[in-house]
C-alpha cells in the first residue's frame, strides 16, 4: 500500500466516524502507548524466571550482576541497603520500593479511562449518525445518496464498532498485565520479606 493510498483510506475513515473519529483515534494512541510501555516495563526475560528466594541467593553469590527486571533491580538494592547495615531496614526498603509499584502502576488509570470511554464515544458517534439518518430520511435527500437507508444505518453503527474494537482488545491487555502487576507487587513484599530476616544457605 502506498502512502498515497494510506491518506487516502484514513480520510474516509475520518468521513466514514464522522466527528467521533478524531477522538477516537486519540484514544487508539493512547491506549496502546500506555500498554506498550507496561508491557515492556513489566517484561520477564526467560533467564530471570526463577523464585524470590533463588534470585536473592543468585543476586548474593554474584554481586554486580547486571539485572534485567524489575524484581531483581529491587533485590539488588534491597542487598546493597542490608549491607550498609542501616537501622530499620523494612522502613527503607518499603521506600525505595514504592518507586518500583508507583513505577508498575504508571499509565494503569489511562488505559482504564480510555477502556471505558472508547465504547460510549462508539454509541455517540451511532446516536449522531442515526439522527442525520432520520433528518435525512425526513427530507427524503437520503435516497439521492449510495445505499438508501441502509447505507446510512451501516455509516451510523461504524462508530460503534470502532469504540467496540478499540475497548475489548485494550481490556484483555490491561487484564493481562493487572495480574502481571500483582504478582510483581506480590514478589517485591516477598523480597522485603526475606531480606528483613537472615536468609538461610541452601
């Protein structure tokens, strides 16, 4: 497809929306953006897919090893913070690791908004489309257009559909990564856990 022909295509799906697709389009951007970033801030690479208690014994044998999650990033500070040997180390841990569950929650409210806005900006767009429909329909200019009635109708519920395949896509991701943020969060406490009381060797 050429650029010429994208332009093309993207006009009339701004003519086909009528004056909800500028919205919605906003709300595709953001939707994914906030998913994307998520996603890739809560990523798992394969190598680092071991308990709690084996990254924090794996973290202490190999000190300086690069991390790549940010479960071990907590452990290694967590680490470096009870070798300091400060005073009330579960007050400071839970402090540096509010910036990690502030950082797992970024973009969450968004999403969530977007979600909920995106099918009823779908249903305006119908309503609006549905209302020239009769309007015209009333002055009978409707049938000097392609498609009568029914090609009115159709133009009328494209909204609909656009809201529709932008909310259910966006919910099951946002799903998806709500319990990937819970287990993150799960696995911070439990790192606090382990590193308020002396770990035992294996």
């Amino acid at each position: 497809m050429t650029t010429t022909e994208l332009i093309i295509l993207i006009k009339e799906l701004f003519v086909a929306g009528g004056i909800v697709m500028p919205p919605l389009v906003l709300c595709v951007l953001m939707l994914w953006y906030g998913l994307g970033y998520r996603f890739w801030l809560m990523k798992q690479p394969k190598p680092n897919r071991m308990s709690v208690r084996d990254l924090l014994q794996f973290y202490q044998q190999n000190d300086g090893q690069a991390s790549s999650n940010i479960v071990a990033q907590a452990i290694q500070q967590g680490l470096q913070l009870k070798k300091q040997g400060v005073k009330n180390l579960r007050r400071h841990l839970d402090a540096a690791f509010y910036v990690y569950e502030k950082e797992i929650d970024k973009f969450s409210v968004l999403v969530r908004v977007v979600i909920l806005i995106a099918p009823l900006l779908g249903l305006l767009g119908t309503v609006i489309g549905m209302i020239e429909t009769f309007d015209s329909l009333a002055t009978m200019t409707l049938h000097s257009q392609s498609g009568g009635i029914a090609g009115g109708i159709a133009q009328a519920l494209f909204t609909t559909q656009m809201g529709l395949t932008v909310a259910i896509p966006g919910l099951l991701a946002h799903s998806i990564l709500n319990r990937k943020q819970q287990q993150i969060e799960q696995d911070l406490k439990q790192v606090k856990d382990l590193l308020c009381h002396k770990l035992q060797p294996q």
